[in-house]
C-alpha cells in the first residue's frame, strides 16, 4: 500500500518568514495530493491540493508543488504569520488516502 | 455548518467495556471514513466505507468494527476496549468522482480515555 514520509516533524520560523514541509509517497498511481492544516483541538482542514496532471499551484501565500518523477511534493508557505502555526499533514492518494506523521510549524512573532 | 459531527468530544470507558463512536454527515458523501491519530504516528486508517452496508478494513482494523446502516451515519464499535486503544479518533467523509479524487471533510474528533 501507499506509504507517505513527512518532514521535518517539528519546524519553528521567524514571522514573515517562508517555511518548507516536503512529503514522499511510495505509490506511482497516487493521483491527488491534499494538504490538510490542524490547529490546536480542532479537527483537519484542507487547505490546498494538487492532482498529479500539475507541477506547481498557488493560493495567496501557500503553494505546493509536485515533481511525480522522484514521487515527492511539498507545501511552501510564505511571508508566514503567528496564525500559520499548526499541524500540517499532507497525504496522497489514487482512491484511499494516506498521511504524513504531521508537522508541528510554530510561527514566532 | 457543522458538516461532518462526532457524538462526544471526549469519552472515559473502563478496559473491556463495548465503546460505540459515532459520526454523522449531513452533505450526502459516498464515502466515509474512521482514523485514529496519535503523535508521531499522524492519521491511521481503520476502516472505511464506499456505500451503505458496505465495510473495508484499513491499516489497522484490529479491535475495532463499523457500521454503516444508513448513507449518512457510520459508527466506529471497539468490541472490547483496551488501554492502547486511548487515542483520538477522527471520522471523515468525501465525495465518489471517476477518475477524480475529493479531499476529506473531518469531524471535529472524540478522543477516548481506556482506563
């Protein structure tokens, strides 16, 4: 089955930085890629995804990015804020997903 | 706009005890699902259903079954409940599409003591 590989686990950047969560999947038939944000007590939010017919997609100051030769994807964060700390997940999928161990971002002002 | 509700936010059962979690969606999803998530371990898939009365295991079936009786409604039964089964556990929901995938819709999650 699909096995997907997170890093780093934990992350701590300077307001108004950039920050950088990259993912691995095993599984060449994975599709689609979500990236799911989880503040603290809340439940998992998509916050941006990609499907595997794209390299590269943007919304405001989040963009992920795929490359399907070398099976990794990443989550580019920029000009980060104090509200962009959270648990980041990302997960692939060609029908079942399957998730990262997450990554605790810790924004500091 | 609570779309997808679990039944209690936090649940203390004693070691044996049949624990019954349930979730609900109200956006006419297909598919649902039930995981559990510890830290360093992220979101494991326990089982999940693609249609009424339909049931799948997922990575870590052991110890746990489900029910979907109704499009809308899937429960997550631990037969007899231990303390390595304290966790927190998130039941989601998406859409079928061919060829095409949806991202999930998650519950706001119960996390479950075994004492």
């Amino acid at each position: 089955g699909e096995n997907v590989e997170q890093h780093p686990s934990t992350l701590s950047v300077q307001e108004g930085d950039s920050a950088v969560i990259k993912c691995t999947y095993s599984d060449s038939a994975s599709n689609y890629f979500p990236w799911y944000k989880q503040e603290l007590g809340k439940r998992p939010q998509l916050i941006i995804d990609i499907r595997s017919n794209v390299g590269e997609k943007k919304d405001q100051r989040i963009a992920v990015t795929l490359n399907k030769t070398a099976k990794h994807f990443s989550l580019h964060i920029t000009e980060t804020q104090p509200e962009d700390s959270a648990v980041y997940f990302c997960a692939a999928s060609r029908g079942l997903m399957r998730f990262g161990a997450g990554t605790r971002l810790t924004v500091k002002p | 706009d609570v779309k997808v509700t679990q039944s209690s936010r936090y649940l203390v059962k004693r070691t044996g005890e049949k624990v019954f979690l349930e979730c609900v969606q109200d956006m006419d999803h297909e598919n649902m699902f039930w995981y559990r998530q510890d830290p360093g371990l992220g979101l494991r898939l326990i089982y999940f259903s693609y249609d009424v009365k339909m049931k799948e295991k997922g990575d870590i079936p052991e110890g746990y079954s489900v029910s979907r009786e109704k499009k809308e409604r899937f429960s997550l039964i631990l037969e007899s409940a231990s303390t390595n089964q304290t966790s927190m556990y998130l039941c989601a929901s998406s859409l079928t599409g061919s060829e095409m995938y949806y991202g999930y819709t998650f519950g706001s999650g119960t996390r479950l003591t075994v004492v």
